[in-house]
C-alpha cells in the first residue's frame, strides 16, 4: 500500500501565528496528536511545520508552564 492512500488530505491546520492554547484547543476539539502549522503568503498557505501533543508536554509543561489555561479536563 502507498502511502498517499493513508494520508489525509484535509489536514487540521493552525496559522503560525496561533497560540500555542489554539494548537491544543484544536487537538482536544478533533481529537487529535498533531496540528500542521501553516504560514500564509500572497493569499496561499504553504506548511511550515508540525506541533505534536508531545511537544506541547516536552515545551510547555516540562518546562514549567501551567498546562491548565489550554488543556483542562472538563
């Protein structure tokens, strides 16, 4: 099988300039790991990378920062 069988053509995007609560917010809303980032250019959205459910805990939460404003359990 390939892998363009697999893949998702309707990624969950968040803009560069989201907030790291907006990437978690959209991870918990379609319950998802992973958030592509995308940066727009003269009208097109061109993806500049991945923020992962992993490092949200490795950059925010180990780090010292308080995980409660964006990812609360309800």
């Amino acid at each position: 099988m390939r892998v363009e069988k697999m893949c998702n053509r309707a990624p969950i995007s968040a803009s560069a300039t989201d907030t790291v609560r907006a990437a978690a917010a959209l991870m918990r809303a379609y319950h998802i790991g992973d958030v592509v980032v995308v940066d727009e250019q003269h009208g097109r959205r061109r993806p500049v990378g991945l923020v992962t459910d992993r490092d949200l805990v490795l950059e925010v939460v180990d780090r010292g920062g308080d995980p409660r404003p964006c990812c609360s359990a309800r």
